[in-house]
C-alpha cells in the first residue's frame, strides 16, 4: 500500500502533476455525471493549487475576488496555513475559511 504526501511534503513539481491528475480524474468523473465525486476532486485540486501560492501575497484586510463565484468578493481578516479567513462582502458576515488559491487580486484583469 502506497501512502500519500502530504501537500506540504511535496515539491512544486509533484504539485504540478498532482493537480494534472486530480483535474483529469474531475473530467472524467463529470464526463460520467459522477457530480460528488467532480466536486470533491476539483476541491483537492484547489487545495493543491495553494500549495504553489506564496500567502505573504494575501494581505489582511484587503479585498478579492473569489475565483468561480462571479460578482462575489472576499474580505481577508487572517490568514492561517494556506487559508484565508475572513468574511464575504455584501451578505451576512459570519467568517468563513477559503484557500488562498480561491482568491484574485482585485488588481488583476478580469
């Protein structure tokens, strides 16, 4: 039985082809209508893709756009790891945890 690295194990290269892999098992599975296992693969993938980010980048308090929730932006109180934490804009604010990798600069083009 093989173990699994952890995300924070592996080098960016491993990272690489871990994304590659979970992003074609996520097409398969979507092919297949397989909705919950697309969902829960395309969120691994998410996760992976925040390893590759550096989250001094992520300053406390400022605003971004999340990533595949147009419209919606994000307000950073702290980060923690490889999350931010903070609230979303124009609801209700309860915070909430989104990984670093979810989250645009409202300075990048659209």
């Amino acid at each position: 039985m093989e173990i699994e690295k952890k995300y924070s194990q592996m080098n960016e290269s491993e990272l690489r082809q871990t994304i590659a892999n979970l992003l074609e098992k996520a097409r398969k599975a979507s092919q297949l209508g397989y909705v919950n296992e697309y969902a829960v693969l395309e969120r691994k993938a998410i996760m992976a893709q925040a390893y590759l980010i550096d989250s001094s980048q992520f300053i406390p308090g400022e605003i971004y756009r999340i990533e595949g929730d147009p419209g919606i932006f994000f307000q950073v109180d702290y980060l923690k790891g490889k999350f931010a934490w903070g609230y979303r804009m124009g609801g209700e604010k309860f915070i909430e945890a989104l990984p670093i990798s979810m989250l645009k600069s409202l300075k990048e083009g659209k």
